[in-house]
C-alpha cells in the first residue's frame, strides 16, 4: 500500500470540492485526515463559534467514518502536532488549503518551509474563496482595488468557476490508524440558549442551501432588508467554517429558477466576502487598526459611564427597541440578521462613540459566523473608517430604521416580548408614547423597559461635530 497523505483541515470542515482532499484522492493515496486546535497561531475563535466548530468537527468525523475513514484530532502548536503525526505515520505529503490571515500565513509558510528542508512534499490550494485575494487587481493601477464595485466587476470579467469536485463514497485507508485526542470542550456562553435552530456540517449547509434555494431567495434583494422576513440564506456560519464551498453557491444558484435580480443581489454578498477577504489579505492589522489612518484620533469615550453604555449595549438594554432586539437575537441565537447588524453598530459607534474595537470583540465572541475578515471589514466599514466605507454622516436614526424595516414589528416583539402591547410607530420610541397608551400595552418605561440611555438628536449631532473636526 502507498505512503498515506496528511490532509490537514482548517477552516475547510467539509469533504465535498475540498481541494486538498481532492488532490490526495487523485493522488490514489490513504488519506489521513487531521484538525489541530491551534490556540497560539491562530486568533481563537470566539465561544458561540467554537461551539459551532466542535459540532462540525464531529459531523465531519461521521461522515469520515461512513466512508471509511477517520478524523485524527490534536491540541496544540500546530508545528509540533503535524510533526509528531509525520513522525508516527511516515506520509508522502501534507496538503492543507490556505488561510489568509498574518498569523496563520507566518505559521503555514514556516511549516511548508521545514517540511521541504526534509524533502516532504506539502502543497496548499485555494478552497475557501473564489479568487485568491491576490489575484483581482485594477488594469490601471495595477494595486488592489479599495472600492467594492469594480473589484466585484473585475471578478466577474475575470470569470467564476463553477466546476466542483465531488468527494468518493469510500476513502483510502492507512495500514495503522494514529491515536485521536479529544478536543478541550467549550462552553456555552450565558444567555446563547436558542442554537438548536442550526445544523452545523456539511450535510447541514447543503440542507440549508436547498431550502434557501427553493423557498427563501425568491424576492432576496428587497426582502433580504427585513429582519422579520426569512428573506437570507444563513449560510454565514457554515461558510465561516467551510463547510460549503463558494463554487458551489455559486453553480447550484446559477442553475436554479431563480430571477436575474435575485441572483445578481445575492453574488454581490457572496463578493462581498471575497472583497472582506482581498482587504484582510494586504491589510494584516485589519482588526486593530483603522484603514483610514486620520480615524485613529478618535476620541472614543471611555470611563464609567462609557462603560454602563457599553453594557447597555451588550445586554439589549439601550432604550432603543430595534438595537435591543438585535443585541438579543446576537445573545440567544448566535446570528443578528445584517441590516440589524448595520444599526446596532451604528449606534455603539456613533450614538454612543465607543470604540469599534469593541463592538468587533464583542461580535466575535457572541455570532456563530465570527469570521476573521467579513467581521472586522464590516465594523470598519460601518465606522467609517474602512475600505468602501459607509461615510460619516450616514448615522442610522434607530427610530425611523426601525418602523421602515420591521414595519410590522414583528422580529421586535419576538426579542422584546415586554413590548408586545405597543404597536405601530411607537414601538421604536415607547418614550414618547402617550401614558395612557403605554398602560394599555402594560409597558413601565424605566422598569418593564428601559429609558433610552441617550437621546438621538443630541447623540448625532456630537458625533457629526467630531467627524466633521477629523474630516
Ligand atoms: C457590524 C457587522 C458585522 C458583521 N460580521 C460578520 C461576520 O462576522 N461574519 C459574516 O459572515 N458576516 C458578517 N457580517 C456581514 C453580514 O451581516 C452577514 O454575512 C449576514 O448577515 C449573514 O447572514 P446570511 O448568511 O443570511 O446572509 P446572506 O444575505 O444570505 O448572504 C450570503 C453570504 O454572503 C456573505 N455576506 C453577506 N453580507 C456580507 C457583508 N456585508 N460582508 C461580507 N460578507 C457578506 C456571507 O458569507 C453570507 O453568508 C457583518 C455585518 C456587519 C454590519
């Protein structure tokens, strides 16, 4: 029998077009297939999204087992687990597909560099993106592109391909399997109790692809706005852990009746993560530092009250119903739908001037997508500070965004179930509801539900008056 191949799964959890496995079948070789839980080389996920890792992970083990195969895991420096596994199991190659973020690009080139030295075969592949953030570059320039559009026309001139690799029904063997570790269990943050609603996996994301397919994307670019509306594919935390190749939402998509607008809105997302991705790529510090270097003399408020705001914010207690309805959902189901997403950083940004930083943090530790490009470009973007960024003076009004896009209040009441009694415009502003209607609907502002922690018209003229000075 030939020398078993290492096939080392990252951020690439499923078996189907995964170009790495693709390879060591072609290869005709026993594949052994390995996760290392790298805590020192790559930023750690944060807990809602470890939870979906480790769920993944063992759907991947499953639907090795079924084929005849196996996960081998290990915990640690991801240098000494590979060499460890060389050394136990003597393999032909190691093939792994690329990540693209600083750390994970220093400790995979110094790995690729010393399995070399020793004349073992390694080889990378691109799996994760439709382009190599590398690749799309302006004609003119010659540079990266920093605007989204002709970056998204660029990857469209260039072309997509759609053809996908599809994985055996049975794998080849090595004559002696390696011991696997079990992982250091995560736990729950308090608060994430409505996850069941997810299927992490391969089998998982297909499923979910399907049913967007059918049913969901039919109306895609104006209903995708409307948080109440099951208008979005959900596919953010199963493409943050590869469990659905971008090729093939893109093939599947392409073949299905669905109208050229709907198709066109939806590439466009799915190129915005591409674009998050090509930003991260020739931006390293993407995370800790402003794209916009002007950004850094922000004077973000800090001290006690900054940090009872700050709190507010987190726990859904702003004063604000559509910001609280999103940091709830964030908190119970590990997902904020997008356009929620755009208010409720707006307004820690913006109404209550902390730090962007912070809000990413806080976004990476609670979204089941956590992803290391898509969040950051996208706290950046709302900030201002960005690539493409949204400017400074778009300051979502949480009142108004919230009677235009839950104009029903449907997504409010089913995370603000204290404010089921208030209906129509005064739902987003029970502060200014009158008291008899507020008794009506059982609401005790300042006790059933909060007062807001800062007033909008004085909030957005402080900060206009601080970007304005830094513009
Ligand atoms: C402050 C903020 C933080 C965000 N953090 C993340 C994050 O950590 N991970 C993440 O995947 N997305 C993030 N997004 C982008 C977007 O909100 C989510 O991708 C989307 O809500 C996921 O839901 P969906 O899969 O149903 O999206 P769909 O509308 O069905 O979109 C399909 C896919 O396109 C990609 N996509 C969509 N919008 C964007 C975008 N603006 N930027 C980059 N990719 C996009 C995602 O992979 C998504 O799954 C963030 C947006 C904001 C404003």
């Amino acid at each position: 029998m030939s020398q078993p191949i290492i096939v080392w799964f990252r951020q690439d959890l499923r078996l189907d077009d995964n170009m790495a496995v693709a390879a060591c079948v072609e290869a005709n070789a026993p594949m052994i297939a390995l996760f290392i839980d790298d805590r020192q080389h790559e930023r750690q996920a944060g807990a809602v999204s470890l939870w979906w890792r480790d769920q993944s992970l063992q759907a991947l083990a499953d639907e090795l087992q079924r084929r005849g195969s196996q996960l081998i895991l290990r915990e640690g420096d991801a240098a000494s687990q590979l060499n460890q596994l060389i050394d136990e199991t003597n393999p032909q190659a190691v093939f792994w597909n690329r990540q693209y973020y600083a750390e994970s690009i220093a400790r995979d080139t110094a790995i690729k560099a010393d399995l070399q030295a020793r004349q073992i075969n390694v080889e990378s592949f691109n799996s994760t993106l439709l382009f190599e953030p590398w690749q799309i570059r302006s004609k003119t320039a010659n540079t990266p592109f920093k605007v989204f559009t002709p970056f998204w026309k660029a990857c469209q001139t260039h072309g997509i391909d759609t053809r996908i690799w599809d994985a055996p029904m049975q794998f080849l063997a090595p004559s002696k399997w390696p011991q696997s570790l079990a992982l250091t269990k995560t736990n729950l943050p308090e608060g994430a109790h409505a996850l069941d609603q997810w299927q992490p996996g391969e089998a998982g994301a297909r499923k979910t692809l399907h049913r967007f397919l059918s049913e969901n994307i039919h109306g895609y670019a104006d209903g995708r706005d409307f948080p109440a509306k099951p208008a979005t594919s959900r596919l953010a935390p199963h493409l943050r852990w590869g469990e659905i190749s971008p090729r093939r939402l893109f093939a599947e998509t392409s073949a299905a009746p669905v109208s050229d607008n709907d198709q066109r809105k939806f590439f466009a997302e799915i190129g915005w993560r591409e674009f998050s991705y090509q930003t991260l790529f020739h931006n390293p510090n993407l995370k800790t530092t402003c794209l916009q270097p002007k950004f850094e003399a922000f004077p973000w408020r800090e001290g006690a009250e900054a940090e009872d705001d700050f709190e507010a914010w987190k726990n859904g207690t702003t004063g604000y119903p559509i910001v609280d309805a999103g940091m709830r959902e964030l908190r119970q189901t590990g997902y904020m739908h997008n356009r929620v997403r755009m208010i409720a950083a707006s307004f820690l940004i913006k109404h209550l001037l902390i730090d962007w930083r912070r809000g990413e943090a806080w976004f990476w530790e609670r979204l089941a997508d956590a992803d290391p490009a898509n969040n950051t470009a996208s706290w950046q973007w709302v900030a201002g500070c960005g690539a493409d960024a949204a400017p400074y003076f778009r300051i979502f009004n949480p009142i108004i965004q919230g009677q235009k896009f839950d104009p029903e209040g449907h997504y409010t009441k089913r995370y603000i179930p204290e404010l089921t009694g208030l209906s129509g415009k005064m739902l987003f502003s029970p502060w200014l509801a009158k008291s008899d209607l507020l008794e009506n609907a059982n609401v005790q502002l300042g006790q059933s539900y909060p007062k807001p922690i800062v007033e909008h018209d004085f909030a957005r003229n402080r900060a206009l008056d601080i970007f304005k000075a830094l513009a």
